[in-house]
C-alpha cells in the first residue's frame, strides 16, 4: 500500500486520518505538507510499529532538528526496516547530524539517505561520513546537494569512501569545493573499492583544471554511468580531456550532462566522435552552450552513425537558428533510436520547423517527446505540426510554449489533437495568448479526450 501526497495543509482531523492508513503502508510521500517536528512524533511511531515502511519522503517541510530527532528514535528500533529516508529542504542544520549518524551506524537496511538543500555545514557532514564507515552501515545511495560543503569535506568523504564498497550514488552538486577538492575527491574514487554508477558535481566551481581527474574516474569506474558536471566552466579544452575517458573501451557511460559549460562548435568534434562511436550512451544534455548551427551539423552527422543509441538530446538554449534544420531532420529520418529531442529557445522560426517535420515524418524516426518552445514560430507552421501530430503515433508530448500561434494556429494544433490517430497525451503551452473562443475549445477538447493534458 502506498501513501502519495503533496502540498496539503494537515488539519488535525486530516492527520489523525492518515495515520490510521500509515500504520499499513509501504511507501510514505509527504511533500510539502506544512507538517512540523509535533508530526514527526507521530511519524517515529508509524515507523516503529509498521515493520513493512520502506520509503520514507518528507522533502520540504519545516521539521527541523527536533523533528528528525524524534523521526530517529523510531528508526533506531528492532522493527524498522526503511530503506529510502528522504529530508530534502527539512530545515535542518549539523545538529541533526549526529542523530542521523546513529542511524547509518545501527540500520543496515538504510540505503538511501536525500539531505539536500539542509545548512548542514561541512562540519556536519563529517558527522554523517563517521556513521558511513560503521560496517554495519550499508549506504548506497547518499545526495547532499546544496549543504554548504566546503573543500575541507573531502577528505573525510574520501575516507568513507574507502570504507562502503556499496554505495552507487553520490551527489554533491551546488556546494563550494573548487577545483582541489574535487581531484581530491577523484583520486579517491579511483582507490576507493565503491562501484560508483552516479557521480554529480554540478556548480561545484569545477573548471578544465580538475577534468583530468574526473576523466581517470570516467576510465577505472566501468560502473559509472551516469555523470553530471553541468553549470561549471569547464570550457573546450576541459571537455576535450572528459571525452579522453569518456572514450576509453572500459567508460560504459549512460547518462553525461555538460549544461552550461561554456562549450562552444569547437567542442562538437570531441562530442561528435563519442554519440557516434559510445554504443552506451543514450542521454547528452548540452543546454546552454553556445554550439552554434555548425556544432549542431557535426552533432547530428553523428547522430547518423549506425554506432549511435542515443535517445534524448537536450540543445535548448545553443544558438541554433534555420540554418542547422536540413541536418537536424536528415538525422530524424535516419536514428530510429533518439526519443526525446529538445531544441527549445534557439531562433528555428516557421521554416525550420517545417524542415525538422521532414524528418519527423520519416517511417524510421521514433520520437516521443519534441519541445519546441520560444523558437520564433508563428501560426505559419501548425499546420505542418499538425500533420505529424495526426500521424505520428510515437509522439506523446510536444511543447509550443512562448510562440505566438494565436487562434489561428492553436486551432490547428486542436485539430489535430481531436483526430483518433493522434497519441499526444501532453501539449504544453506556456505563455500564449488565445481568444476565449479558443480558451472554450480547449477545455472541450479534455473533457472529450481525458487522456490528453493541455498545461498553460
């Protein structure tokens, strides 16, 4: 039995209604409930006496030391068995720390512990790492993004790193350690016995000048597959290094998020080379780097190797316009694996897009998913998306937002939506004015077709 709920005030009635129900759950989500340390009281005894709770989600309430205080004390009894501890953005501070070390100490069925966005300090997340390296503690999967961590964490981290050969997961994305650190932390990873499968660092001050360590992570952890370095300045010349491990035969790379790197077209010939040659990569987010429509052509040649598998290309936000199109849709038409394309927020304009519908309509293109939004387009091409929209049944979700369609063109889009051969279950239209004409129309269309999600 699962328990999901999200952003509801809990009136006492409320609550004391739900606990009954928790006492028989396997899963708990509590997002955003405005509950308090007094919930958590209830909370320690749920878990105490429901030995089958494993998942346990509090994100974004306001417990507070005193609330993960009591949560601990039912954690810490014979009977609980959670696996998934989720306290992101609780309120906490390095107080609670020395509780939940207890924890990580004493429950071997812990796994997963989500701490980000708490002011746990450094100071408090050595706490933490003393409780990691208990050998009863059994951690794989730990997120301390946004904690204030400084540069002085590492060296702790490392040491329990060294010490949990079972931990997959780490996340330490948005805190101040600099380029030091972080090949601090790579040499230890590449010691440590860990099979790491995800690593993300983003906006952790990281420029080219720790890619090299990273890029030795990337060649001695065949484990990792998913790895982010987004929002940090790592430029060309640090990319170019990253894909010396990225290419080694031992990277079995899934997942690689280089968004906002300051990369720029130079970057695309190192990147081409791996979406062509990677069998294991199926997901590459470029967004925000300034690619250009040339970088973009050499990204979709790639796209056309018979190597390529990858499946979502995120390059919103690179500066592409019309000119890159033909190459975009010449790649459509020939990579019958790529899902999930969003080429969002660059200056396609009406004929790019009728270009990019070329490929669309291609029996071997297979995409899923299409975010067009704010990309300079008019009612001019709805009626080509229309088309695609009619006939493509692979495609369940298409974002137009911040385009002025008008009337005109929403009541195309509608058209299309209306015909039993359309299988778009989301169309997303953020910030586009329509007549309450057509705003009637809409609403008409979901209450005739309840399976598709108009969000505006």
């Amino acid at each position: 039995m699962e328990l999901d709920i999200q952003c509801e005030e809990m009136s006492p009635s409320r609550w004391a209604e739900l606990l009954t129900t928790m006492k028989s759950c396997k899963t708990i989500r509590l997002d955003d409930c405005n509950l308090s340390s007094s919930n958590c009281e209830d909370l320690s005894s749920i878990i105490n006496t429901n030995p089958s709770l494993t998942e346990l989600k509090l994100n974004n309430n306001e417990l507070g030391d005193e609330g993960v205080e009591y949560l601990c004390k039912g954690l810490l009894t014979p009977s609980c068995s959670l696996q998934k501890l989720w306290l992101q953005n609780c309120n906490l501070t390095s107080a609670s720390c020395e509780t939940l070390r207890s924890v990580l100490s004493a429950q071997p069925s812990l796994t997963e512990l989500h701490v980000g966005d708490n002011r746990l300090g450094t100071a408090g997340v050595k706490v933490l790492c003393q409780g990691m390296m208990n050998p009863s503690c059994k951690l794989q999967k730990l997120q301390l993004e946004y904690c204030e961590l400084t540069a002085d964490i590492v060296e702790a981290l490392n040491a329990a790193l060294q010490s949990k050969p079972t931990l997959k997961e780490l996340s330490l994305s948005n805190n101040t350690l600099g380029d030091t650190a972080v090949k601090q932390l790579c040499r230890g990873l590449v010691e440590a016995s860990c099979n790491l499968e995800l690593l993300h660092l983003e906006n952790c001050g990281i420029t080219s000048d720790s890619c090299m360590e990273i890029s030795a992570v990337l060649r001695n952890k065949s484990s990792l597959m998913d790895l982010s370095v987004g929002d940090n300045k790592i430029g060309d010349s640090g990319l170019a290094l990253l894909c010396q491990g990225l290419m080694h035969p031992s990277c079995k790379i899934q997942k690689l998020w280089l968004w906002d790197c300051d990369l720029t077209s130079a970057s695309c010939k190192d990147l081409s080379r791996l979406i062509g040659t990677k069998e294991t990569l199926t997901e590459i987010s470029l967004i925000d780097n300034n690619l250009r429509d040339s970088g973009m052509e050499m990204l979709c040649q790639a796209l056309k190797d018979p190597k390529s598998k990858l499946q979502e290309l995120w390059v919103r936000e690179c500066g592409l316009t019309t000119a890159c199109c033909k190459a975009v849709s010449s790649a459509l038409s020939t990579n019958k694996y790529l899902k999930v394309l969003h080429i969002g927020e660059n200056k396609l304009g009406d004929a790019g897009v009728e270009l990019l519908c070329e490929g669309l309509m291609h029996p071997n293109c297979n995409i899923q998913s299409l975010w067009l939004g704010n990309c300079d387009l008019t009612a001019g091409c709805c009626a080509t998306l229309a088309t695609v929209m009619a006939t493509k049944q692979c495609l369940t979700e298409l974002d137009l937002s911040y385009n002025p369609l008008e009337d005109e063109g929403i009541r195309k889009i509608c058209e299309a939506l209306k015909k039993p051969s359309c299988n778009v279950q989301q169309l997303i239209l953020y910030d586009i004015l329509w007549s309450s004409e057509v705003d009637d129309e809409l609403r008409a269309l979901e209450e005739s077709k309840p399976e598709v999600k108009i969000i505006s």
